[in-house]
C-alpha cells in the first residue's frame, strides 16, 4: 500500500509526482523533487492570490445566509 504524503497531479498531462511518501512502511522523501513542489505551491498561490481568489473563500468576508 502506498501513501501519499506529498503529491502532485496533473490530469492534463497525465502525470502525477510524490515527493514524500510512505512505501511498505518505510519514508521516502526525494528531496530536489520536494523543492519543487513546494516552489510551485508558493507559485501558484501567489497566482491565484493575485487573481482576486483568496478573497471568494474567505468566510469572514461573506454572509451565505
């Protein structure tokens, strides 16, 4: 069984990545592969931060009634 503990996806590609993992009760963790996750993840929040998105699922900034 495979766990994943850091993974990425792209359906588009279909290509799919982990960086952190746990195989057959032992850690993986590849680490120039972790970088770039997390230099994608801070990317693309930035992305969407700058795209008014943050503001659309903050709770406090909206009453649902």
């Amino acid at each position: 069984m495979r766990r994943f503990t850091q993974y990425w996806r792209n359906d588009y590609v279909g290509a799919e990545e982990w960086s952190r993992t746990v195989v057959r009760d032992h850690y993986i963790h590849l680490i120039a592969l972790h970088i770039q996750h997390k230099r994608f993840a801070e990317l693309w929040d930035r992305n969407l931060r700058s795209q008014g998105f943050a503001e659309v699922f903050d709770p406090q900034k909206h009453n649902r009634g």
